[in-house]
C-alpha cells in the first residue's frame, strides 16, 4: 500500500494503489463529477463525426470537412486586378525555342511540332508533334529541355488525343495523356517472295558502317475510343489506365499528390451528338486512382473540367449554374452542391445595367416609357447578356474556388471555343453549423 499526492488546476488528489481516493474537500468531489462528465461528452463527440456526420468539434482545416458539410459564401464579379496571377490574361502558349529549331533542322517537314509540356524540375520535356499519318491525332518524344532528343514514348499503335490535356504529375515522375488505337495503321498484305538475289561482291578496302537499332517500343492494350495511359518520367511503363471501351475519356487532372485523377467520361454517342448540335464534349465526373477501381462522381454531364483542393481531399466541378463538390476519398465519400442561379441573376441584373446599358431617349421622349437598364428589360421578361453558366473552376486556395461564367460558342472551322461576356466569381468555404437548419440553401447528394 503506497500513497502519493499530486495537483491538478488547483485540487489536490490522493492516489492510494494505483486508485484516486475521494479527497476530503467537496470542490474535489464537484471537479471529479465534471471530469468525468466532460469526458462522456468528448467521447460521444467523437462516436458522433464521421464523412456525413455533424461535426461536433472545429475542424482544423476544410480537409476534416466532409463535402456535404461546406457553406460557401458567393461573392459576384471579383476585379480582374484582385485575381490571382494565373487567372489574369491568358498568354498564348509557345513550344520550348531549343525543342522547335530541332524540328525545324532536324526532322523534316512531315512533323510538325505543336506543344510541348516541360516536367514540373524543369529539366526533360513532351514534345507533341502531328505527322502526314494523320489530320487530328499526335505522337509523343521524350526530350531534355535544352533540345536533345531522348527517346520516342509511343509504340506504332497507340497515337495520342487532345493535346493541351497532356501532363506531367505535379511530382513530375509521370506523364498522362488520352490515347486511342492509331488509326493510320492498316494491315497490308504480305508481298510475294522474290527470286534470290546474290549479293554484290565486296570491297574488302571500304569498311561498312553498322545501323544502330532504334529501341524497340513494347506495344501496349489499345482501345477504338480514347482511354487514359500513364508512363513513368523516362517514358517507359506506359499502360491504360482505363480500359472502358465505349467510353471517351478528357479533361484529365492530377491530384495533388500524383496518386490519382480526375476526368469527365462520356459514350461514344453522345460525343457524336454534341458534335453535330455544334457544342462542347460533357461528360460525368470520374476519379480514377492509378491503384484501384474507377468511381463515378455524378452521372449528369458537364462540360467543366474537374478541379482538386490544394489539400487533394476533394474535387469540384459545375453544372450550369451550380458548383458541386466531392470527398476524393474515405469510407464514405460525400458530395455537395452549391445552387447559384439566383444569385448570379442578381448579379447579372446590375452586370447588365453597368455595361450594356440602352441608350437614352431622344429629347423630348417620354423617358418613363423606356427600359434604360437591364433592370427593366429583365423585369419584362427580357434577357441578360451576361448570365451565362460556369464554364471553369480554379480551386487554389483550400477556402476559396474562383468560378468563370461565359458565353461559349464553337465554330466549326476553329479548333479552339469562343468566350464572350467572360466574368469571375468567388466562392468562400467554410464549415456548416454543428446542426442544420431548415432552410440553409445547402442539399446533399449523398454518398459518391
């Protein structure tokens, strides 16, 4: 039998074998009622979280938020000078000079270099580049980024699509791209043996140089319909990372961490259909690990390309006038969505107003009688020029999505939309209330 005493926040306890002994003083007695109290209810806070549950605690940061338990804050046509830098006027992308004057000295005019993608060390670069095969498809070489060619990275059947969605992971250890089945390669027949030609005598005084082999290739599974590949840094290890036949996989993003992406996926069909109608490819959001099963984040289609949080617990993409978000990961995922056609109304309303007022009446007119503003037209049933739906997100703040609404129209001799009436809004995140109440604007569309 020991006993020893110690203090706590001012009480004085007793510990006689290994247990606390009631102390003579009742404020002792009080403190142990609530210690255990405050313990109960600690551990029922956290039997009571989880990816759909109420947060009973302040989360440390939107990565301990489930998707279904944001709040957002939406703040209309934020200044182009409070933007960030990469949001400011696009410059037009030029290949790297060193990898050009190579095509232009050394390959000849069958190659014609359209981009290229430098890793994110700087040092090794994509050089995509069309040849005579084919009008819309591309090949793809590995080269150092002062113009020395290292290697090729495709085999004979495999050609690439969608050249501005070519990637290096943001730890640049590999590359993703969408690839189909190379449609210039045709089986041909195999031709008649000739008669056996001797061969000329040599010349025993010219030595003969030996060819080189160029590195053959491995083929890889090729699909009719453009699949996701991945490769290493090296341009080695390619293989599809989709093998859903049927399916058209673009818009690819890398998490944040190299270790999955995100992509919009659609039928065959209805790519061929959107074509025909003159408008932009939609598909339905994916995250696709590169260990693991595909999972489909929503099955309406959009033609916004999904984002990551800087954090890489989340993805977020739009559907007209709405902004949806979705848990990356867990046991189970949520999603939620943010619902902003009133408010972008609203806002277009005095966005009309400002720059696409009407002209005042003559002299003399009765002013009364004449919409001047957007206001009115609207009121009348008349449209607003600017309120148009989401077309891009950037997600590069954890609290912060900058959402781009504009007018898109795709010519059928351009390879590039047209945006027109192009505005920046800002969506703040946060934490919902601990309990929710009727009425908050927020739905859930439940597990991924």
């Amino acid at each position: 039998m020991w006993q020893k005493k110690f203090r706590v926040s001012g009480f004085e306890f007793r510990v006689k074998d290994n247990l606390l002994t009631r102390n003579s003083k009742p404020e002792t007695r009080n403190f142990l009622k609530w210690a255990a109290l405050a313990c109960l209810l600690a551990f029922a806070g956290c039997r009571g979280g989880g990816a759909g549950g109420v947060l009973s605690v302040a989360p440390r940061s939107l990565a301990d938020v489930p998707a279904s338990r944001l709040a957002f804050r939406f703040e209309p046509d934020v200044p182009e000078e409070s933007l960030p830098e990469r949001l400011k006027q696009d410059e037009a992308e030029e290949p790297l000079a060193a990898i050009r004057a190579d095509f232009e000295t050394r390959r000849g005019n069958t190659e014609a270099l359209l981009r290229t993608v430098v890793d994110p060390q700087g040092q090794r670069a994509l050089a995509l580049y069309g040849t005579s095969e084919s009008d819309t498809d591309f090949r793809i070489d590995l080269y150092n980024v002062n113009g020395q060619f290292i290697r090729n990275v495709l085999p004979a059947d495999l050609t690439g699509v969608f050249p501005a969605e070519v990637s290096w992971s943001p730890d640049g250890e590999r590359i993703a791209f969408s690839g189909i089945r190379n449609p210039a390669l045709q089986a041909t027949p195999t031709p008649e043996p000739d008669e056996p030609v001797a061969p000329p005598e040599s010349d025993p005084s010219v030595v003969t140089p030996t060819p080189t082999p160029a590195p053959v290739i491995p083929s890889v599974q090729t699909f009719r319909t453009e699949q996701v590949y991945v490769g290493d840094r090296d341009g080695y290890n390619l293989r599809p990372l989709t093998t859903r036949e049927g399916l058209i996989y673009f818009q690819l993003a890398w998490s944040p961490d190299g270790r999955a992406l995100a992509a919009l996926a659609c039928r065959e069909d209805e790519w061929n259909a959107r074509r025909g109608e003159g408008k932009l490819p939609a598909g339905r959001p994916r995250l696709i690990p590169l260990e693991g099963q595909e999972r489909l984040l929503d099955d309406r289609l959009t033609e916004v390309a999904p984002v990551w949080s800087p954090d890489g617990t989340k993805v977020a993409t739009a559907f007209d006038y709405e902004v949806a978000v979705y848990d990356a990961g867990g046991a189970s995922p949520t999603a939620g969505g943010f619902p902003l056609a009133e408010p972008l109304r609203a806002a277009s309303v005095e966005y009309d107003a400002r720059f696409f007022k009407k002209p005042e009446p003559a002299a003399g007119g009765n002013a009364a009688a004449v919409a001047t503003d957007a206001d009115a037209a609207d009121a009348a049933g008349g449209v607003l020029i600017s309120l148009n739906p989401f077309v891009r997100l950037e997600w590069l703040a954890p609290e912060t999505v900058h959402a781009q609404t504009a007018f898109v129209r795709l010519y059928r001799n351009e390879p590039l939309p047209t945006l027109k009436y192009t505005r920046w809004h800002v969506l703040h995140l946060s934490p919902q209330a601990a309990i929710l109440k009727a009425g908050s604007g927020f739905w859930v569309l439940g597990a991924g």
